[in-house]
C-alpha cells in the first residue's frame, strides 16, 4: 500500500527559519517533524509519494541524504503550489486502491493500522482522522451522525458555523477514485472545494484519543516535542559531556556545551555550541546554532547557523540568519 504525502505550504508562521528551510524539515525532538509524521504508517504501507510544494528541492535532497529505513519515496514537485487538492492530483497516479493520505506537519500517536481496519470494515470511500480540540478555528471540522458517517464538514470555520468540536487530524483513508473528482492543473483545496461534496459517497470519521498537534506555529511546534518526548517518541539522549541541568534533550553529532545548562525538552542539532553559562529550555536549535557565554534561550526556535551574543536573553523567537527572497 502506498501514502500520499503532503509536503507544501509555505510555513509563514514559522519564518524566518522557513526562508531557507521547509517547515517539514524543522527538527523536533531529534528529527524533522516530516520523519514523525512518516512514523505513523503501518508496516502494510511500504511505499510513499511525496507530493512536494515550496523547496521542493532542499525535500528531495534530504530524503536522498537519510534514506527512510522502511519505506521507498518518491517525490513529485509542483512547478507552483497546488494547495492540497491540486497536490494530490498531481502526484497521486498510480497511488493505488485504497492510500493513506498524510499531512507533514502532524505530530501524533494516531493509530493507522486501526483506522485502515475500520475503512474496511464500512466499506468506506473514505475514512478521516478526528481528533476533539477546544478551539477549532484553525482545522477542519467534521458533524458525524450515529454510524460515524461524517456528515458535514467545513474547513476553518467561523466559531458559531463549526458543527463539532472534532476536527481532521491530518490522517486519512481515501479510495483511489477519489483522484477523479480533482481538477487537474490548478490550485485546489481539498478541505475546502472536495470534501464537502462527496460526503455522500460515504465517508466516515474515526475519532483518536491519543495526542495531537499541527505543528505548524512555533507553540504548537514546542508543544509537539514536548509530547513526543513525553511519549517516549522523541530522540531522547544523555546531556552533553560538561553540560548540567535536565532532559530530556536530543543531541546531535559534534555538539559542544561544556558548562552550559538544560531544561527540559530541547533538541540540539548537528555541530550546535551552548558556551559556559548559557542556558536552554524548551527549544529547538538547528544545526551550527551557537548560544554566547551566559545567554539564555526559552520557548524559542533558532535557525541554522544563528549566533546569540555573549550574555542575551531569548524568549518565544523565531531567530535566523535566513532573509526573505
Ligand atoms: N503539495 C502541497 N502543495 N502540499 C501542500 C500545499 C501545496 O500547495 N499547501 C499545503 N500543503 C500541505 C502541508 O505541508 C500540510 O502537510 C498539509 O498540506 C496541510 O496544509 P497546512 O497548510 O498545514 O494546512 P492547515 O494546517 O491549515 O490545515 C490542514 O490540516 C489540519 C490538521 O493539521 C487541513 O487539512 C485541516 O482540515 C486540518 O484540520
Ligand atoms: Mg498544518
């Protein structure tokens, strides 16, 4: 079986660091939030298309450089953004009957072995993951009748026009068919110009009660490593040689921090240097990232190669060297 991927979107609530690097490859607990997602697959699925929008090119080299030790990917870029639907079309030939399709900014412990078994058993056209949320302005949401049968849905709804508290988590079964309904060659919003008019078709909601989180804002990305860690998913390793303080942190290759300190939850990319004095908590530091003697970084997310100055203090930031185009 194979899954179709979503790779595009240009990460605007995550700029800087998104000038240079796709929001995917942003690393969270050890790894990209793209490699998180591709966790979720199930042994059943062994293939994967990458449909792959803004730096579709720094994707394909990635997964060139960290080949995925279970599955075989392809990636298909867009000459322009197609939006989700228009991504799906034009990559999904030859994708297969029944695909998983996949959101690469998901963060979860959703089980697809259990929604594809679920699919199956309805006989579904298709099967969406939902997930109960407090707000639901930002997602999709879903109204589902007694047998799960979803039937409305409406993306980034007005509070008072959303049906229910239970939104599409990113995680879904499709029938290959599906592809069809798409326009091809053009901008398309799946959420938005599909979904709502094949409902009829029978397309059914499977409800998570594990964690989730669209990784997509700099809090929900902290947010998410905070819970990959907790749920033991994380890169979780032993603090630098000469480092104090406490994990659970994920350190890469080559990284220095002799009398630097930790708070919990922090990932420390490849070639990162945390100087005497300095202190890290709950953040994301990307490779060659250097944090000055005595400065302080919380809550924040620093871009490859970025300098914070002797004796600073960085507090919810988004920091890189990285300019617009
Ligand atoms: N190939 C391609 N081309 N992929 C795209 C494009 C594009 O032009 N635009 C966005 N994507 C990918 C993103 O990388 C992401 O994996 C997925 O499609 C959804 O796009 P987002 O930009 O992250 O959308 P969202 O978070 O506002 O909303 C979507 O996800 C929510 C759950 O996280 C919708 O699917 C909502 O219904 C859903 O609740
Ligand atoms: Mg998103």
């Amino acid at each position: 079986m194979q899954a179709l991927v979503l790779i595009g979107g240009f990460g605007t609530r995550l700029r800087p660091v998104t000038y240079d690097l796709p929001k995917q490859l942003i690393p969270i607990a050890g790894k990209p939030m793209l490699y998180h997602a591709l966790d979720l697959l199930p042994r059943e699925v062994d293939r994967a298309v990458f449909a792959t929008g803004y730096k579709a090119d720094v994707i394909a080299e990635y997964v060139r450089a960290h080949p995925h030790p279970r599955l075989a990917i392809r990636t298909v870029p867009e000459a322009e953004p197609l939006g989700t639907g228009g991504g799906m079309r034009n990559a999904g030939d030859g994708i297969g009957d029944p695909f998983v399709l996949l959101n690469s900014d998901v963060i979860s412990d959703v089980n697809v072995t259990a929604l594809l078994a679920f699919h199956r058993e309805r006989q579904a056209y298709g099967t969406m993951y939902l997930h109960e949320v407090e707000d639901v302005r930002p997602y999709g949401v879903a109204a589902l009748d007694a047998r799960d049968r979803i039937e409305r849905f409406v993306e980034k709804p007005e509070p008072a026009d959303a049906p229910s508290r239970w939104i599409n988590a990113g995680v879904h079964v499709w029938a290959e068919s599906v592809l069809e309904q798409i326009p091809r060659g053009r901008p398309v919003s799946f959420e938005r110009e599909i979904v709502p008019g094949i409902l009829d078709r029978g397309v059914y909601g499977f409800r998570s009660h594990g964690y989730w989180e669209d990784a997509g804002t700099p809090e929900r990305l902290l947010h998410a490593q905070r819970l990959l860690f907790d749920g033991g998913r994380g890169g979780a390793s032993p603090l630098p040689s000469g480092a104090s303080g406490t994990g659970p942190v994920a350190v890469g290759r080559g990284v220095s921090a002799d009398g630097g300190s930790f708070g919990p939850y922090v990932t420390l990319s490849d070639g990162v240097s945390v100087r005497a004095g300095a202190h890290v908590e709950n953040s994301v530091l990307l490779e060659g990232a250097v944090v000055g003697a005595g400065a302080t970084v919380r809550n924040s997310i620093i871009g490859p190669n970025f300098e914070i100055p002797p004796g600073r203090h960085v507090l919810d930031a988004v920091l890189a060297n990285a300019r617009p185009p």
